[in-house]
C-alpha cells in the first residue's frame, strides 16, 4: 500500500489551509514549506546531489544538497536534518539559516505542476563520509562556486531552478 504524503498548506497571507496530498499541492498551486541547505566543505565547496532519474521533476539535474519538504508539525530546521540523514546518511551538522523565509515559485505547466513554497535555507559544513539514497540522490560531487557558476552559465538547464535562484539570492554565483 501507498502512503500518500500530507503537506500543511498555507494561503497567499501565510495562514494555514490545512494538510492536503502532495499531488494535489503541486498541481493546485497551493503554498507549502520546505527547507534547503548548502552543504559547504572546508574548503567551500558546495555539495552538489544529482537527482534520482526516477524523479517526477528535473530528474538526473544537479540540485541544492539537500530539498527537503517538511512533514506535518515539523519545524524548517527539523526538516533540513531529516533531510540529510534520509538522503546522504549525514547527520549532526551544525546548520545555521540563511536569511529568512521567502517565496518561490516554478510551474513547469507540460507537467501540470505548480510549486509554490514557502523557503528557508541554511548552511553547513561538513567533511565526512555520506551514503546516497538512490532512491532520491544519483549522484554527489563537490564543487568550488567560481567552477559552479561557469557551469550554471553554459548548461542552466542542467541545474533545478531552485538550485540556481538560491545561488543567486544569496550572492554565491
């Protein structure tokens, strides 16, 4: 049996609407949370994981370290560390949010999706070993941003949009 995944929504004020099926939020449009981290080493560079190919949206592009909607009840933070344990078996960094909460959009219409989220992202650093979910992640590489950003400029479309407005909002490219 399938186990169908609950999203707290929010209207265009920020108030709750209350828990609604994933697919049903991304093909409604409805606001919904979700965390991001960039995962730095100490030699500031980025992780970078290629999603899954078996993902419904920019699969096989190279992504945020981790995305990580949140779960019913579940604070940003929370998600962020779920989302690294889950997906590359990382955990106990200390992360530390990078500005505040802000609104994304991006409709990828030939898909009948709408994905609108409420962001907050965070930072980290680590310098150990990770195992992927293969499920979620193909592939993690490391990366210096100078190099990131030169790639983004040739292939963009090789990079989640989120990856590249994160970037961007925060002055790394």
């Amino acid at each position: 049996m399938t186990t169908v995944e609950l999203f707290e929504t929010y209207d265009d004020d920020g108030r709750p609407l209350g828990l609604v099926p994933r697919r049903d939020v991304h093909r409604r449009g409805l606001w919904h949370r979700a965390s991001n981290v960039l995962l730095f080493d100490p030699t500031e560079r980025l992780y970078l994981q290629r999603r899954a190919a078996g993902k419904d949206v920019w699969p096989n592009a190279w992504d945020l370290s981790v995305g990580e909607h949140l779960q019913p009840g579940e604070t940003f933070e929370q998600a962020a560390h779920r989302g690294l344990a889950e997906e590359l078996s990382i955990r106990g960094v200390a992360l530390s949010p990078l500005g505040g909460i802000v609104r994304g959009c991006v409709d990828i219409p030939e898909l009948g999706i709408k994905d609108h989220e409420l962001q907050q992202s965070f930072r980290g650093v680590y310098d150990g070993a990770y195992t992927i979910d293969p499920v979620e992640v193909a592939d993690v590489r490391r990366i210096a941003l100078p190099d990131l950003a030169a790639e983004i400029a040739a292939t963009p479309n090789a990079f989640t949009p989120w990856l590249r407005s994160r970037l961007r909002d925060f002055g790394l490219i």
